[in-house]
C-alpha cells in the first residue's frame, strides 16, 4: 500500500508538471509562418501591452482594405481561423486579424478574464489597426457574446458582426455546478492546457450573459447569425433570442445550417466563406 500511494503521488506530480502542455490549442508563431508561406501568403505578427496583459494576434493580408477580425471560442486560439486568413477570395476584399483572445495562445495564456475585461484588452487591436477603413467582427461560440460586447462598447469604426454559433442565451447556459468545484485548489492543477483558462471565463460567463441583455440593444449595425440546425452544445435558440433582443441592428441576417453541428467554422466552411464575402454588400 505504501509503495502504491508514492506511485499514485509521483504520477499526479508528474501530470501537474506536464499537464498545461497538453491540450493547449496553439501553434508556434514560426510554424505558422512557414504554414501562410506555403501557400504564399504573408503572415505577420503583432502585440500589444495593455493594463499588464499581452495581446497576441496575426494579420494577413492588404492594409488599405476594409478589416475582417475573428474572435475564436473557448477552449482555441488564433489559428482556429488559419484557412480563412490565407482563402484568396477573402484576402482580395479584406485585411484580416485574428485574436488570441486574453487566457489563450500567447495572450497571457492560463490567465482568463471575463466578458468586459475581454472587450476592454481586444479593442485596442482595432484601434492600433485603424486605415480608414471599416472593420467588421465574427466570433464563434464564446466569440460570439465577444463580439456583441465590442460592438456595444465602441461602436465607432465597427461596420457589421457576425456571430458563428454564438453563445448568447442566459437561459439555454447549462449550470455545470461541477466546474466551480474542478476550478478549486488543487483541482485546477489537474486540468490540462487550454481547458483550464476555459473553465475560469465559463465561470464567469454564466454571470456575463445575463449582464450581456444590457449590451444588445446598443447594437446599430448589421448582424448575422450562422448557426447549425443540429448543434447541441449551443442549442439553435441563441439565434432566437439574439434576434429578440437586437431591437436596433439596421439589419439582421439568419442562415440555419441542416444537419450542422457546433465545428461549422471548420466543416461548413464554404457556408461560413460566403456568409463572410457578403459582409461587404
């Protein structure tokens, strides 16, 4: 028994050391890189400093045309958006930017914040990327409610959103009572990666949505809604409820993908493009 318990004991130190390696999301800048010049495309890097945290985020693309800016979900990172910054079609009508959004990547990666904290540390990107030309947002799932609340809380320059199976609904927010015991000492310590951080702002965020309702109505702009028919991680309702409460968008736009699940960025590609490309009609 006692030589079972040191074994027990030395494998959780083991996995506490190796753990946040794992399940991280991310690439190396350099491989990225190599991946964009492949395909013959440029890809730059770019960081900010902003009330003691670190904004990292890539830029693809011509800087005289309007910008198009992704706001991944939760657990992910810039590069959940790598096919759509190196698509020639996009990049003949957009400069693209996509947010390694604060707890992820190499944005102060483990130290999630919440929704507004998100918005406030996000925003000077587009303000340091300012041309004189529009910009317009999409955000998948947990990018989504990021996007609301950026438009909402500095409307000047943004043009349109697009929201990609956006989680926006307080009452379709599962309660997981679960995640707040994992996030306690020493359970944190076992979660892996990425996965931490996203049980730190899912916490937060069944506070955030609710505080979110105050946000929708600020919202002047066009909006769309891409969002699978069969996502059960975020129910389809979201997009019922946004259309509800956007009460002043100039425009709202619905495109209900059949038999689609929460990975549309990724496997209904082609829809997600095109949704993209008429953001500039």
């Amino acid at each position: 028994m006692k030589w079972t318990m040191i074994i027990i004991v030395f494998l959780l130190l083991i996995w506490i050391i190796i753990a946040p390696h794992f399940m991280d999301f991310r690439i190396s800048d350099a491989v990225a890189i190599d991946s964009f010049k492949a395909k013959g495309v440029a890809l730059q890097f770019r960081d900010l400093s902003i009330n003691n945290h670190h904004i990292h985020y890539a830029v693809t693309g011509n800087d005289s045309l309007p910008t198009l800016v992704f706001i991944h979900g939760s657990p992910s990172s810039w590069n959940a958006f790598m096919r759509y910054m190196m698509d020639p079609d996009l990049l003949a009508r957009f400069r693209m930017i996509s947010i390694d959004r604060p707890g992820f990547g190499k944005s102060n990666f483990g130290d999630a914040v919440n929704l507004a904290e998100q918005s406030s540390l996000m925003m000077p990107v587009l303000k340091e990327n300012k041309n004189g030309k529009p910009f317009y947002l999409a955000g998948h799932s947990l990018g989504g409610p990021a996007v609301i609340k950026m438009a909402a809380d500095d409307p000047e320059d943004i043009a349109g959103i697009m929201l990609i199976a956006g989680s926006i609904d307080p009452a379709l927010e599962p309660k997981e009572p679960w995640r707040k015991i994992i996030e306690k000492f020493p359970l944190n310590y076992l979660i892996p990666g990425a996965l931490r951080p996203s049980n730190t702002e899912l916490l937060h965020f069944k506070k955030d949505v609710i505080e979110l309702a105050n946000d929708f109505p600020k919202i002047k702009i066009p909006v769309c809604f891409i969002h699978g028919e069969k996502d059960v991680w975020v129910p389809p309702g979201n997009v019922d409820y946004g259309k509800k409460m956007l009460t002043n968008a100039s425009k709202i736009e619905i495109k209900m993908l059949p038999g689609a699940n929460h990975f549309i960025p990724w496997n209904r590609y082609d829809d997600i493009k095109a949704e993209l490309l008429k953001m500039l009609q």
